[in-house]
C-alpha cells in the first residue's frame, strides 16, 4: 500500500505544488506556442534554470515544454546590397588620381559624377569605378563584381574609402578573374574588405587598358546584434552607506548587464560592482565602468550600464568613488539584466492555460526543441503562434480555475486510498485481537 501511495499520481507535481502563477493568453495558430520568459517569473523561480517552471491546462495537466536560450553574446547579421557605380576617367598615369564634380542629395547618396576635362584631354581612358555605399550603415565586408563578358584574365585593383570624396583611405587590394577553356568558365568575383564602414568605395585599376566594364556590384554588410535580454523593474536598494548601494535578489541570478538610474543631469560616477550568493561573506568583483550622464548643447548623453557577462550573484554591492560627485542625494535604483529565455509548449486540453514556478521539489522536465516540435528548425521558430503572460501572481491570489472532473478524480483516488489504509488497520486490530484465544 505505501508503494501504491508513492507511485500514484497523487504524489506527482500538480499546479497546487507551485506558489508563483502567471496566466497566458494565446494568438496565432498552435498547437505550439512561444513565450520570452518573463523577469518576473525568473524572480520567482525556486532555481536559476527554470528547472520548476511548468505550463498547465485547466484540466490542471502539466504540459510538454522546451526552454531555448541563444548561447552566444551576440550575433552577426549580413545583408547584401546592389549599389550604384560610377567610372573614373583620367590619365592613364597613375600618379594622377581622376577629377571629378560630383552632386549628392539631401541624404548623401550620389545622383551624378562627371570627370573634370583637364584640357586638350580627348576620350581618357576607364581608370576605375565610384561605389555608392552612403545608404549602407554597417561595416563592409565583401564587395561583389560582375563585368562585361568581353573582358577575360586577371583584373587587379587598389581599394580606397572615404566619407566625403575628398579624404580617402587605404583598403589594400582587390583581384577579381574570369576565365574560360574548353566550354568552362570560372568566375572569382568576391573581394573581401577589412569590415569597417564608409560612405564611399574607389576601385583604381593597376592597368587602366583592362579596366572592365562593369555591369553589377554588390556590397556585403554586417551588424552585431546584442542577444536579446529581459529587465527587471526598478530596484530599490537595501543598504545605503555613503559611496555603496546594496541590492538583494530572491536567488542567485546569471546577470549579463546592469542599469544604474541616474536621475540628475551631469553626473559623472566612476563605480565598481561586487557580488556574492550562497551566503558567503566574500565579495567578487564583477565589473568597473565610468556611468554618466551629461548635458552637451541641447543633447544629452547618457552612459547608465555595465556589463556582468553572466555572472550569478545574488546580493550586488555598487561601490561610487565619491571624487566625480557621488550619484545623487538619493538612492538610485537598480535594474538586472538577463539573456531571454524562449518557452515553447505544446498546447493540449481546455484552456486557460498557466505558467507556474516556485516549486522547491521541482525537477527538471524540458524537452529538446527537435523533440518537442519534429522537424523543427531554426526558422520555424518564427512561424509559432504567440503566448503571452498577464501579471505575475502568488498562488492564493491567482484564482485558477480547476476541471470538476480533475478533482472529482482527485479525490476520488484519495477515498479509495484512504479506505484501503483502514481496511488494513482493521484486519492488523482482528489478528491482534485473535492472537490471545489462539494461545
């Protein structure tokens, strides 16, 4: 009977086991949903790693789930761009770089390049081409020809950047080839670049007889993008002493990044961050950086972060060298960052549907995402429909609503169990009672 009792599914983890409820309202076509874990819920939660977050039904069924997370600090975007071209005609002498008139737009994108005749010059030979790359913001990191069919062989070029046409910077060199034998061709038209920005590209050809003719260029262009992080709210600090600030978090936390509010114009802070969890007395350091916040004409500059690269911590300590004017009279408050952790379900039964953490006995019950969704890749990811959570709630105030049917079975399961602990107690008492007329 004591086995029976262990391994019924009374003793498993049901929405009653878990104090922090959030519910979830669902858009989009299923069956799988997705969700950016709230600050709140990480809060919460009994453990860093979300190992006691559940999704229930209303049937109180707990669901299938997958927690996904980018590894990465942040991640590179390209994009390939076609651009305008212009030639550069001049003397054929290298020491003479081509003239030329130009007239932008209000934006800064060339609508007209024209070489200036030196006189008694007469159809001066191609020396080059003018890219347009003004309406391009990130760094340049490939560039992509393609010629006239006429042109064949090696074409070796000097790359040059500029921002204004008039100051221009070395990029080194390029070689681009088209060759042909035999019915085969072979094209080699890529040209790397050393991955910083410019408004402008000057491709001079070593020998201007074989400057081809263009006919396409393209420019590659990459961005970083910071892996996406959640806040919390402000934090109120819960120690003050003159130059450090304290903040206590409910758990140790893996914090990527810190947000100081600064709420006084030109204050200029020199600070260093500390942490500490598990109760121990020392403090590591996590991180130094300069905050600030300045009036400069009519703009404002504002400097308010730091970054922790995923140290956990649960208590931080923010120490001000008061030489820069300390931060304000008042305490400021805090806001942690962590990296986004995505939620995928899988939908089953009656909604509404719950998000649940703050289970202490909670046990890890994710499932791979390739398991969860078969088939899965990283572009369907995009496809899900959306969850979306309303306000974090403790379990007494959440209201949930349970099926009739889920606790008639409840308790139905209890009366049996118990009926059956007294049957064995009555027959324990009839052999008791028996034993004595047997002697």
């Amino acid at each position: 009977m004591l086995a029976l009792l262990a391994t019924s599914p009374v003793c498993a983890q049901a929405l009653d086991d878990y104090a922090t409820r959030v519910p979830l309202t669902l858009v989009g076509e299923g069956p799988w949903y997705r969700l950016e874990v709230p600050m709140a819920v990480h809060l919460a939660a009994r453990y860093a790693d979300l190992r006691d977050l559940r999704v229930f039904n209303a049937e109180g069924q707990a669901l299938a789930y997958a927690l996904t997370r980018d590894a990465a600090q942040s991640r590179e975007t390209r994009s390939e761009t076609p651009v305008n071209w212009f030639p550069l005609r001049g003397p054929a002498s290298v020491e003479r770089m081509p003239a030329v008139r130009v007239q932008r737009s209000a934006t800064g994108t060339l609508v007209e390049l024209a070489a200036e005749a030196a006189p008694g010059d007469h159809a001066e030979p191609l020396r080059g081409w003018l890219l347009d790359a003004s309406a391009i913001e990130g760094p340049l990191q490939q560039l992509i020809l393609d010629w006239d069919v006429e042109r064949e062989g090696f074409q070796h070029f000097t790359i040059e950047a500029s921002d204004d046409l008039q100051h221009w910077r070395s990029w080194g060199g390029g070689q681009v080839a088209r060759l042909s034998f035999a019915g085969e061709r072979i094209d080699l038209r890529d040209v790397g670049l050393p991955g910083q920005q410019a408004r402008y590209l000057r491709l001079l050809w070593s020998d201007p007889q074989q400057a081809p003719l263009l006919t396409a260029a393209r420019l590659v262009s990459g961005r970083t993008v910071p892996a996406p992080l959640v806040w919390s709210a402000p934090l109120t600090p819960s120690r003050v002493a003159p130059g450090e600030y304290r903040w206590d978090l409910p758990l140790a936390l893996p914090l990527q990044r810190l947000r100081v509010e600064l709420s006084q114009s030109n204050t200029l802070a020199p600070v260093t961050v500390s942490g500490r969890s598990d109760g121990k007395v020392r403090w590591q350091p996590l991180g130094r950086g300069l905050l600030y916040r300045l009036t400069q004409g009519s703009a404002e500059v504002l400097h308010d972060e730091l970054e922790l690269y995923g140290a956990a911590a649960q208590q931080l300590r923010l120490r001000v060298d008061e030489r820069g004017g300390g931060l304000s009279s008042e305490a400021p408050q805090l806001r942690v960052g962590l990296r986004a952790t995505q939620l995928v379900f899988l939908a089953r039964g009656t909604p509404p549907y719950v998000l649940a953490t703050g289970n202490p006995a909670g046990k890890a019950a994710s499932l791979p995402l390739d398991t969860l969704i078969p088939g899965y890749d990283d572009q369907r990811l995009a496809t899900l429909g959306i969850a979306s959570a309303g306000q974090t709630l403790p379990a007494e105030a959440a209201g949930v609503e349970r099926a009739p049917s889920e606790d008639w079975k409840r308790w139905g399961l209890w009366a049996v169990l118990l009926a059956g602990v007294g049957l064995l107690v009555l027959m324990a008492l009839s052999l008791l009672r028996a034993r004595p007329d047997a002697s």
